[in-house]
C-alpha cells in the first residue's frame, strides 16, 4: 500500500506496508537517520519526533496510524541556522555519547511548545521517559532552562 508522508516539510510517498513503524520509514526509506533506535518498545525516548505537532515515539507508532506531519531532528534546525534547543545543548555540552540526544531534544520541543517558561519539576515530568545512559541529566536540564529563555527573549 502507498501511503502520503509529509516530513520536515516535504511530502514522499512511501510504498511500504501499514504496520512498518515509523522510525525504519524515516532511516531506511527516507535516509533520515537522525531518528534513533533504542530500545524498540517506546521507553527510552531515543527515536522521539514530533507528529502533528505532538512528540511521539516513532519506534512504535505505525505508518498507517501517523496522523499529520512528521517533524524529525533533521528538520529542527540546519547546521547553519540551528534551534534555540540545539545551540543550548552546544553552549551546555549536553551530549557524552550522543546517541539519545535527538530524542532529548525532540522531547524538549514538544515541552517548550507547551509550556515557555519550566519549572525544574516541569523539565523533570516532561522529560521522564527519555533515558540518558551517560547521566547528563543537570546539562540537559540547564539547556532546556537557556532555550526557554533564549526563546523568550530573556537573556
């Protein structure tokens, strides 16, 4: 079945089966490769992308049940113009490792979204689920902090 997918902005049309998950449409059909695989059950936040304006955890969610456009991590921001998120997580050295950091910060847009200005509790609560094997937890914290505030233009 052909199924019409608007990522980041451009429209594909994807002839792969209704219950292919979305992160193997987004890294091996579409080479979108930012997206990571974790642990294939949507607890640890590793392939989170927002879907209709809401994050979502691509590893389980079927290309037939994703309604409305798909925003990765590759459509956040360029090397030449990143997000508020993305400067911060450089500013604060967020990544160690890197490999849950596209989720972080997916995750940390739908926050910011909601909610400009977090509370601590509020950074804590959104992001629990998103798993971080290298603890940088307070830098992840301290970044989501200094977006808001950039965004807002306090600072």
């Amino acid at each position: 079945m052909s199924y019409s997918l608007t990522v980041n902005g451009t429209t594909h049309e994807i002839d792969l089966p209704g219950d292919v998950p979305l992160l193997w449409v987004l890294r091996d059909a579409l080479g979108l490769t930012g997206t990571k695989y974790g642990c294939g059950v949507a607890a640890c936040g590793a392939c989170t992308v927002h879907v209709g304006g809401t994050a979502e955890r691509a590893c389980q969610l079927p290309l037939e049940a994703v309604d409305g456009e798909v925003l990765t991590i590759e459509g956040l921001g360029t090397a030449d113009a990143p997000s508020a998120l993305q400067r911060a997580w450089v500013a604060h050295n967020v990544a160690q490792c890197g490999y849950c950091q596209s989720g972080q910060i997916m995750q940390a847009a739908d926050l910011l979204a909601a909610n400009p200005d977090p509370s601590d509790a509020e950074i804590d609560d959104a992001m629990y689920g998103n798993l971080c094997r290298c603890g940088t937890y307070p830098r992840i914290r301290a970044a989501i902090h200094d977006a808001a505030r950039n965004m807002r233009g306090v600072g």
